[in-house]
C-alpha cells in the first residue's frame, strides 16, 4: 500500500488530515463531532438579515457544531480562524471568500450566496436552477410551448444549463437568442413583440438579459396589450408587471449550503457550483387575471408572495 507522508506546518484542525485510500478517499472526520465555521460580510440591514437567515439555515443544516462571523476590514477571517478550529468553512459572499483566501490555511471551503458561477469550490449560486422556474412557468400556464430568452454570451449559461433538454421532454421549446450589446438585444425583443404568437413566452434571465427599464416596460406593454407572457428570475419584475419569477428561501439554502458542508467533510461533494433550487414564488395576480390565469387554491398553495390584484 502506498504511504502518504504529510508534512505539518501549522496547526490542523482535527480533521484536516486527509487520508487517501487505495479505493478512494475516506471521510475527513466524523461530521457529527466536526466543526462549521460560516463567514458573512458584516453589512447594513435589510441585507444583513439575508445572510443571517442563510448562517441560521447552515448552522440547522450542518450535523455538528456550528457557528457564525460576520467579517470585515477591521475583523478578517485570519482572526476568526485564529479564535475557531473550524473543520470547513461556508464563505458566504465575495467578500468573505476574498478575506478567506487570504489565509494560508488548509481547511476546506463551501461557497455560497454569490452569483458569478466560475468557482471551482463545492457551493450553491444565487442562480436560480432553470427546471425550477420552468416548473412553476407549466404551473401557472401550462399552454405554453415556445419560450424565446435572450442571453448575453456565446456558449453555457449555468441559469440555461439543461433548460432546452427539460423543455423538449415535456413536449415544450427554448428559443435562445444570443446578443453582444443592448442595441442589440433592443432589437431582439422589439422582432419578438412583433412576431410573437399565441402560446409564446418570454423569459428574462437574472443578470437582465439586457433589460433596463426603457426595454423592460417596452416588453411589459406590449406584452399586455398582446397577452404575451413574461415571467422572469428578477422577482423585482414581478413588481412592475411580470408574471411571476422566483427568488431565494434564504433558510433553505442554508440548509443546503450546510449538508453541503456535511458532504465536503465525508468525502462525498462535488466541486464547483450548483444552481440554486430553494426557492420561492412571487406571481403579480393583475397580470395573471389579464392573461386569463386563474389562480386556485392549489396554485396559490405554491405562490409565496401574490402581489394584490388592483
């Protein structure tokens, strides 16, 4: 059997001793008597409780002890590992990822609460995963069979990533069109307004899809006046006219992000970055009267924020 020689510098945690075996590699330690450390950026409400309610999910989620730090300039996360003997660590944010890079430390990392997807470390992404907003798009409006969305970049997109396939099962169509700037995009979807047909929608991606807010009432308007669905993973949207989008169950995540971290520790997680599949529901009910969508009992049972009917 082959040995593995380790050489120890600083001071591990107790189970920060990988030990690979001729099979694979056995579980960093018992989770149940291990350690989670969550680090969030030390921000001003309403945005601290959102990271408040993720930490509480992770401490829920996670199978042995657990506690949270919020960082800063003045409070790194060199002196919150110097105070803790965490096993893993849940960086919530950029920033506290950037503080937690910093550390010459050996201690894994889970990742959350960030939304650019190019991470090779084992986390959950604020993007919402496309199966679960298409999920509530055949909820709410099952007639649909084409769905036209505008994307930024050439190649993947992790809020498209398996979304064409998914669609095509169920008998439905992603129409992607690829744009390089706003004047662009503004075309696109002034030749969809026009050429849109009955049982067509259209979906605006999280990052805008190129919407600002002269093309999103454009889309909005026209929408109404030709009963166009719109629905969106932006739930400000949702605000304005949109009829419905998603947005994150901060708890749940948590509790996600925390198993996650409970997977890291057994040897189990994958790395890189899932999309995010706790989530909740906002519908504007005025727009789905306009569409003719009646809203029952059991679809408002999915809905978790119905913008009143005016």
């Amino acid at each position: 059997m082959m040995k593995v020689l380790f050489s120890i510098k600083n001071k591990l945690s107790t189970c920060g001793l990988i030990v690979f075996l001729m099979l694979g590699a056995a579980p960093l330690c018992s989770v149940s008597s291990a350690e989670l450390l969550v680090l969030y950026p030390d921000v001003r409400a309403p945005f601290s409780k959102v990271f408040k309610d993720i930490s509480s999910g992770a401490e829920e989620g996670f199978k042995g002890k657990a506690s949270s730090e919020a960082v800063s300039e003045k409070r790194s996360a060199n002196k919150s590992l110097n105070r803790k003997t965490p096993d893993v660590v849940l960086a919530l944010g950029k920033s506290s990822l950037s503080s937690l890079e910093k550390v010459d430390s050996k201690i894994p990392i889970v990742l959350g609460a960030v939304s650019n997807q190019q991470y090779d470390y084992p986390g959950i992404s604020m993007i919402p995963d496309p199966k679960i907003i298409l999920d509530n798009l055949a909820l709410l409006s099952p007639s649909v069979g084409r769905i036209h969305v505008v994307k930024k970049s050439k190649g993947p997109d992790l809020q498209l990533d398996g979304a064409s396939s998914y669609l095509t099962s169920i008998g439905k169509e992603l129409v992607v069109h690829e744009s390089g700037d706003l004047r662009e995009a503004a075309n696109i979807y002034a030749r969809l307004i026009d050429e849109a047909k009955e049982n067509d929608a259209v979906w605006i991606l999280q990052d805008g899809s190129y919407v600002n807010s002269a093309i999103l009432s454009l889309l909005l308007d026209a929408a109404w006046s030709k009963n166009l669905i719109v629905f969106s993973s932006n739930p400000m949207h949702v605000k304005h006219g949109a009829l419905f989008a998603v947005y994150p169950d901060n708890k749940s995540m948590g509790a996600s992000l925390g198993q996650l971290a409970n997977d890291v520790l057994e040897g189990s997680a994958e790395t890189g970055m899932k999309t995010l599949k706790d989530t909740l529901l906002a519908v504007n009910e005025r727009t789905s009267n306009h569409l003719g969508i009646s809203l029952s009992k059991e679809m408002k049972e999915n809905v978790n924020l119905l913008l009143p009917a005016r």
